[in-house]
C-alpha cells in the first residue's frame, strides 16, 4: 500500500525495475491470498455450525495451520505462474525506468477475475446465506426448549446475525467490485479515467485486506474485553488473565 499511494501522487514509476517486481507479485499474491482466507473463514464457520460434533473432533489447531499454508503456498505458485506466462519478467527489462508494466493480459485477467473474486465471492454468499439459515433454526429450537419462546428474542437475534454478515459481504464487495468495474471498462473503451480510476480503485482493493481482521476480530467479545485490558493498562497487573472486563 505505501508503493501504491506513492505511484499516486507520483507522475511516473520511481522505484525500479527490481521493487515494481516485488510489487507487482506481492500484490497479486498478498491479496489473493487475503481473499481466499476470507472465503475459508466462511468455510470454518459453515462446518462448525452445521456439523459441530464433527468440527469439534476432526477440525484441530494443526488442521487450520495445515489448511492456511497451503492457501498461501497455491497462491504463491498461482501468481508466478501467472506473471511468467504473461512474460512479465521479460517485458520489466524492456520498459522504461519510470514505468510498471501491468501484469496480466486480456486472457489471463478473466481468469484471475474468476479465481481471485468470483469463486471465492460466489463461496461466501451461499454459505453466508446457509449459516443465517442454521442460526435461525437454532435459535427457534433453543427458545422451544428452554419453554420461554419469545418471538421479540427470536427477531432480535435474527437482525443480529443478519446484520454481522451483511456487514462482511457488504465490506467485501464494496471493496473489491469497484476495481473490477474499472478494469473491465478501461479494457471495453480504453477511456483514460477509468485507467487512472484503476490505481485508487486498486488501493481500495488492497485496503480491504487491513479492514478484515478488524471486522472479524470486533465481533468476538473476548478479543473487545483484550483491548480493554489493553487500554486501560491492567495487562501489565500480575493477575491480569484472572481480570474480568465488563
């Protein structure tokens, strides 16, 4: 991100052939990989809902370790493959020293649109939809039971849950899908906004990765109550695992 907001108030490229290199991978593959870990996180959360005596017995710390490398390790392999075969190492050498060539051609473009965004965003909708599905049959069964069925409760909670993943899905897409728009109308019409849109529609996209895991962290409470301890300096107490945090 500070190469990218620098390229933006910058007339031309002014960091090389060797750091456009890096750049160009590491964006590629750091947001990819950002991506993906947003729809795995869908995942987890699906399974452990829908089957939780399952999760609880096969789904490990060793597991979720195992199941992250190797998101980033096919992502890292994806993204290179995709630089060498659009021959981007050859072209950088080629270029003038004031520039950073794009990466990806038309074909490979369409392609990246539909590994990096519509998979992963077509994954987290319909599992998104099918976990409010679950939560809502919970909660209904949870208030049968304890004979206390409060229709205003069950609203409630069902706004709740509602709101929590209308605000990942909607977070996600309005970062994301400005870029693409962008991408694809600058490849339809070569009209020259939309090709300078691209490098602040690009930030965004780039932005959605540190938004993330504020998002997600927010809505656990236990990680709110760490923060309070964290601000309110009783972190440094001895008994600090012991403190209770209103």
């Amino acid at each position: 991100m500070p190469l990218q907001f620098t390229w933006l108030i910058e007339s031309c490229w002014i960091f090389g052939q060797s750091v456009c290199l890096f750049y160009s991978f590491a964006s590629f593959h750091l947001s990819s990989s950002s991506v993906h870990n947003v729809a795995l996180i869908a995942m987890d959360r699906y399974f452990a809902l829908n089957n939780p005596f399952f999760y609880s017995k096969q789904v490990s710390v060793k597991l979720s370790v195992i199941v992250a490398s190797l998101n980033w390790a096919v992502s890292f392999i994806y993204n290179f493959a995709l630089l060498y075969f659009n021959d981007f190492f050859t072209v950088l050498l080629a270029v003038c020293p004031g520039d950073c060539p794009a990466a990806a051609g038309k074909i490979w473009s369409v392609v990246d649109f539909v590994v990096v965004f519509v998979l992963p965003c077509s994954l987290m909708c319909i599992l998104y939809i099918r976990i409010f599905t679950i939560v809502k049959r919970h909660i209904k069964r949870i208030n049968i039971q304890r004979d206390n069925h409060n229709n205003g409760d069950v609203r409630r909670s069902e706004r709740k849950a509602a709101k929590v993943l209308g605000i990942v899905v909607s977070v996600f897409l309005l970062c994301l899908v400005p870029y693409y728009i962008c991408s694809f109308m600058s490849g339809a019409t070569h009209y020259l906004p939309f090709d300078e849109l691209i490098n602040y529609t690009m930030a965004l996209f780039y932005l959605n990765s540190s938004v993330n895991p504020v998002i997600y962290a927010l809505f656990y409470p236990w990680f709110q109550k760490c923060i309070k301890l964290l601000l309110s300096h009783h972190i440094c107490r001895a008994d600090s695992s012991l403190i209770k945090v209103k």
